[in-house]
C-alpha cells in the first residue's frame, strides 16, 4: 500500500529519511527498505544522494516555503485599511455591506491581482476580519454632539447629581408583539419547520428606568404613547421616591411636550429631565433591558392557545428587577461606558 508522503509530518519524513538511509548503509537493498516504508520507490536515491553530498544534514528537515501570496504583507495591510470601519460605497460600488466578491473586485482594481472568493475567505481570517451583523446608524446623527454628550455633558450631570444627592435614571420604551420573529431553527432542506402558535396576535407596550446602581422600575401599557398617557407615567415613576431624579431620556415627541415641561416645573426641582443626542439609541443603557428581554426572555417563546402576552412580559420585567447585578451589567458594554466612574 503506497503512502502518501505529503501527509506526512517534517519530523515524521526526517525520522524515515535517516532511518531508510541507515538500512540501506548496514547492507539492505534500497528498494526493500524504501518499499517497507510504502513510500515512492525513487525517494529513497534522492535521499542518499543528498547524503553523499551533504551528510547527515542534508536529511534534516527543512521548512518548505510554500506559494508565493498574491499580495505582499502591506498590500495585505492596505486591504485592512479600506474595510475597517468604511463601507463598500466609499469606493464607487453600489451595495453598501462588505463581502468576499466585492473585496475581490475592489482588489483587482487597486492591485491589478485576481483572487478567488475562497482567497479572499483566507485573507479576511488572516486579517482578522470576521462577518458580522452591522448596527444601523442614521444618517441624522450628530456625532460632534455625541462626543459631548459623552466627554462633557453627562459627566457635568453625574457630578451635579451627585452634589445634590439626586439619582440619574435612564429612560426607555418599547413595543412587545406575539408574533415577533422567532430567530432561525434547524430542519431538512427545501422543508420549513412549522411552529405552532395562536393565531390571535397580541402586543403590550412597556416603559422602564435604570441606574448604574441596578435600580430598575416599569410599568406594562396597552394605550399609545401620547404626552398624556406620558405624564401619568411619570407620576408612577415618581411615586414613593424621596430623592431628586435626573431622568435621561430621548427625544421622543411625547417626552418633549409643552405638558410634559409644565409637569416637570410643577414639580419643583423633584424632577428633570435631560436629554440624549439625537438618533443616538446605543448611548442609552436601557435599550439592554429590551435586548435582553427580547433575546432571553419567555416573551419570545410562541404563546399556547389561551396564553396572555402581557402576563410573559410582567414575568420577564420583574425577574430583571429581581436581579440588580443582571442592571448592573446593562452599564459595562462599550457604547454606555462613559455613565460609570
């Protein structure tokens, strides 16, 4: 049985190669020792002669340097730098997310070199370029406003708050249907799987505030959001609270309400609220306890037949509240960094 002496090890064919060439010393045929060893009957001449001329280093094994790359390293390095953080459009192509034909496309037109999509695959990995799902950003955001808001605006805010013993809350709503998507499932291809659900589609909208301390509170509603039904929230959130509160919030036409500032004045000082920069949902740490509710929570199993959507929803919202370190963590990814000392 021929073996294939590619697959083979370095260390594994410098092992054979000084041992086939010790036999054949000692007195043995080279076409026995090479063929006891199943490898090609013409190997084992290449090998003596390169012992003859070389001695016992000729058959040390040597690293094979391989293909030439299409690209050199700072061609490789220049292909980074038109991915990392630009989108395909920057340079004349119509589609605005990156993949492997257009980064080969883009390369022939830069390089005047043709690779294939699997080359490409290659030299994304190589680069530590990986897919991944993009987050959308709208056009209208303000970024000079965001490093603001981030470097000057809020830390201004947190000390105030802190001088005056005020607590700073941040503020989100959100929408909860029943027949929401229900992410990806296994199952025979060209057959979709079926999951049996109610036909009857619920929705329940809900609001909830959250501090780098893990505080949390919410309220379940079915009514839209209008700058009424916004100030009998506010009441509920107020309810019981001895403390100033600096409530963060976004520019939503309902917070934003001649009725909502007259509230807030009312008040007295008990209340204020500030808000984020426009189109700007990342800064806010709340968002994470709707991520979390919509990615971890019951909610988002497919109800059985007589099942309350609301009643998923209260039981996801109060097992956050119950878990303060779980808030907490809301506070630690990157983009809401900047809320915490």
């Amino acid at each position: 049985m021929k073996n294939d002496g590619r697959r083979l090890s370095h260390e594994t064919s410098e092992t054979i190669r000084r041992m086939a060439v010790r036999r054949v010393r000692e007195g043995e045929r080279p076409s026995a020792v090479i063929q006891s060893y199943g490898l090609c009957r013409t190997s084992i001449y290449r090998w003596l002669r390169a012992e003859r001329r070389g001695g016992d280093k000729a058959l040390k094994a040597r690293k094979h340097p391989g293909r030439k790359p299409a690209l050199s390293a700072q061609q490789k390095l220049q292909v980074r730098r038109w991915i990392s953080g630009r989108d395909p459009r920057q340079y004349g192509f119509d589609f605005g997310l990156w993949t492997r034909q257009i980064v080969a496309e883009l390369i022939e037109q830069k390089f005047g070199i043709r690779l294939g999509v699997t080359a490409v695959g290659r030299l994304l990995a190589e680069l530590d370029i990986t897919p991944q799902k993009p987050l959308r950003r709208a056009y209208e955001r303000d970024p000079v406003a965001i490093e603001q808001w981030q470097q000057k605006v809020f830390p201004r805010l947190r000390a105030r708050a802190k001088r005056l013993g005020a607590k700073v809350f941040f503020l989100d709503e959100a929408g909860v249907r029943s027949d929401q998507v229900l992410g990806r499932s296994w199952g025979l291809r060209g057959q979709t799987p079926e999951v049996p659900t109610s036909g009857q589609r619920q929705s329940v909208n809900a609001i909830s505030a959250v501090t780098a301390r893990g505080e949390f509170w919410f309220e379940i509603y079915t009514h839209r959001l209008n700058a009424a039904a916004f100030v009998e929230l506010l009441g509920r959130f107020l309810r019981g609270r001895k403390n100033r509160v600096f409530l963060v919030l976004d520019g939503h036409p309902a917070h934003r309400a001649k009725i909502i500032s007259d509230y807030v004045q009312r008040l007295q000082g008990r209340l204020e609220l500030h808000f984020l920069p426009g189109y700007a949902p990342e800064l806010n740490p709340d968002e994470f306890v709707w991520n979390h509710l919509k990615r971890q929570g019951v909610s988002k199993k497919p109800l059985r037949q007589g099942e309350s959507l609301r009643s998923r929803v209260q039981a996801d919202l109060d097992a956050i509240r119950a878990r303060p370190a779980l808030v907490r963590s809301f506070f630690r990814a990157p983009s809401v960094a900047y809320t915490t000392d």
